[in-house]
C-alpha cells in the first residue's frame, strides 16, 4: 500500500483539539459515538474477498490489505480482544464518526463484556499511543490514538441513566448479540457484575438451523434480514422461549423481582413486546437502547478526559 500523501506534516501541530470517541466493536453492530455527542451504528460483517468494484464499497486499506465492511460475515470471536480484524473496525468507526478529517487525534473509550475485562491490556496495547496511516474509501488518513479507557458493558449504561433511574437499587440486563451482561448497583454502588454467554446471534442460530432442516441453505447472516422482510416467519412462542432462557440463566445469579430493572442492548428491542409483559414490579426498556452503552461510555470520558478534551 502506498504511504499516506501528508507532507511535512506533524500531527500534534495541526490539530486544535484532542477529540475522543467510545466504540463497542459488536459482534453484529458496531455503535460510536464522538465527543459532539453524534452517534451512530454500523454493520460489523467484514469481507476480504477480491471485489472487482470496490469503490462501490465500504473499505479500509490497512497493512496491505483490503477490507470490506458492512458485507460478507458477521465476527463470529466471543473474546472481542482477539478478533483478528478488531483494529480496522475501529478504524472504520473513528473515520465514521470524523468522516470529514483527513488527520484525526483521538482520545478511545472501548467497551468489553464484563467477563473479558481481564483481556482489556490487549486491548489497551494495541491502541494506546498508536498512530495509524492508511486508507479509508480510497481517501488518506492518519488517525492518532492517544489514551484509550476500557469499560465493561453493562455497567457502562449506568452513566447514560437519568438522576432518577440511578436512585436506589437497579440491575442493569444488557442484551446483546453474543452476551447478556448484568451490572448491579446500590445508590451508585456496584454490588455485582455478571456476562451470561446468550444473544441474538443463539436465537438467529436456531432459526437458521430449523429452516435449513426444511431444506432452505441459510446462514447467520441472513435471518434477521428475512425474518424482517417476512420471508421467514418467526412465532410469538419462540421469541418468549428466548427471552425465559435469558431470564432462567440471570435466575440463579439475581433475583430480578427485588431490583429497578433497566433492560437494555439491541437484543431487548427485538424482545420488547415481551420484555413488557413480564410481571416485574418495576422495570423498564431503556430510551435509547441501542446505543445506551457508548452514550454511558461518553459521560464516563468526560469525567475521565474532561467535558472537552
């Protein structure tokens, strides 16, 4: 790959601010969000196969090597530390979330499940201090990344919470593609943080498997499209299946009936006709479920890096 065209150009001289900007590299989406408070999401497939047209696509150009994104397969690694393309998904999401910026300075918040919170070094070394020269859409870029800040998912959310919502004792239940992540916490206080290996991509699995016992030749990949543009019908009882194997695996971990229950992660939204049905005293689908996780992992970064870094 040719060397990024920036002449006679030192990053810390040309740039009036250090931005910083948390990401959570998901296994299905990938969410960010920038210190302007603009979020957004994007799809985490990643192809590496030869594309003819590749301007027609999404890609970075990183180490000699093309990389698609938004196509091809989900990333199927659990242990977010050790996918192998976790470094250009970042990458990708920084120049989604300064898409104009040639030369970028960046303070990172990433988010980990709370049971890979011991891998977070790995993380840590491969970010911190480390500038990036590469392509992004055929467009130079140099992203410099300055401190980096772990948090686990889950807990994270607690930041994004009204003064309200955080009062008194609440169980925060993230659902997600691969990991449901729970995080207690007394007037503030953490009590308890689990992750339960359980998330859409088990439900989709299942759905793949039973309609390529009819004879169908689905992948992961393809489900939820279909389930949402009616090729594949999915059934109420399955959906409440699915949510009572996510509660029967939090069961014997907390007792959810003695908390403020603040359902959040991508996966509640797809189950919350039925999350809200439950028979909770008092629970609640977050506001911005989607993306509560890296609003949350914002605030934590302002008060770690200052309102304006």
């Amino acid at each position: 790959m040719e060397n990024v065209n920036v002449k006679n150009v030192k990053v810390k001289e040309n740039l009036k601010e250090v931005k910083f900007c948390a990401a959570d590299p998901g296994n299905w989406n990938t969410k960010w969000i920038n210190n302007r408070g603009v979020k957004g999401v994007c799809s985490s497939r990643i192809s590496t196969d030869y594309e003819a047209y590749d301007e027609g696509f999404q890609r970075i150009e990183y180490n000699d090597q093309t990389i698609y994104f938004e196509i091809g397969e989900i990333q199927k690694e659990l242990n977010k530390a050790e996918k192998g393309y976790i470094v250009p998904q970042i990458l990708y999401a920084l120049c989604k979330a300064n898409p104009k910026e040639q030369i970028v300075e960046t303070n990172l918040t990433l988010l980990l499940p709370i049971i890979q919170m011991q891998t977070k070094t790995k993380l840590i070394n491969k970010f911190k201090n480390q500038e990036f020269t590469f392509k992004y859409n055929g467009e130079d870029r140099i992203i410099s990344i300055k401190d980096v800040l772990i948090l686990p998912e889950g807990y994270s959310t607690y930041f994004s919470l009204s003064s309200e919502d955080k009062k008194g004792s609440i169980v925060i239940v993230d659902i997600g593609s691969r990991t449901v992540n729970l995080a207690v916490l007394i007037n503030g206080k953490i009590e308890k943080l689990n992750t339960i290996t359980l998330g859409s991509y088990n439900f989709f699995q299942k759905i793949k498997n039973i309609e390529n016992a009819k004879g169908q030749n689905f992948v992961e990949e393809d489900i939820k499209r279909l389930i949402d543009e009616g090729f594949i019908k999915v059934y109420q009882k399955q959906y409440i299946e699915f949510l009572n194997n996510i509660l029967d695996s939090i069961k014997p971990l907390i007792n959810l009936s003695t908390y403020k229950v603040i359902f959040t992660g991508g996966t509640s939204l797809m189950l919350q006709e039925y999350i809200n049905q439950l028979k909770l005293p008092k629970f609640k689908i977050h506001e911005d479920a989607l993306n509560s996780n890296v609003i949350g992992a914002m605030e934590a970064s302002k008060i770690t890096w200052g309102a304006s870094a």
